[in-house]
C-alpha cells in the first residue's frame, strides 16, 4: 500500500465523519442560538430551560437524519470493502 493510497483513505474517512456529523451540528447549534436568544428576550438564567430543549432537538435531528446517516455510512463501508484486494497490495 502506497502512502498516497493511506493518505487517500484517511482523507475519505475524514470528509465522511465531517459529512455525517454536519446536519446534526447544524440543528444544535441552531437550537443552541434560538434558546440563548429566547432567555436573553426572557431573562430567564435557569440551565434547564436551555438544556431540554437542545436536547430535544438534536433527537429530532437524529430522527430526521438517521435514514440519511445510515445510507451514507453503507456507502462508505462498500466503498473500503469493495477495494479490500487493492489495499493488500
């Protein structure tokens, strides 16, 4: 195995993790961002008030994207299995 093959499968390893992790982030910070703004409108400091919904969010996300999360991670895992015999080489 050469180290451009090695280099070449840390980079895809790499894109997918950043891939999959995306939609989730995207939803929690965006959920993140609504709650400090609603306790700054509100004035309310109180640490559950901001934790149970981001939480709530980010299952929902989870919900949303899993169909999507598993699809891309088959993909991958076809992809590396797929050329198991090029990397023996």
């Amino acid at each position: 195995m050469t180290p451009e093959t090695v280099v070449d499968i840390i980079r895809h390893a790499l894109m997918t993790t950043f891939w999959l992790s995306a939609p989730l982030l995207g939803v929690c910070v965006a959920a993140g961002i609504a709650m400090s703004l609603l306790q700054v409108v509100t004035s309310i400091q109180d640490s559950a008030f901001s934790t149970a919904p981001r939480l709530a969010a980010f299952l929902l996300g989870l919900v949303l994207f899993l169909p999507w999360i598993v699809a891309k991670l088959m993909a991958y895992t076809t992809f590396i299995l797929g050329d198991l015999g090029r990397y023996a080489r």
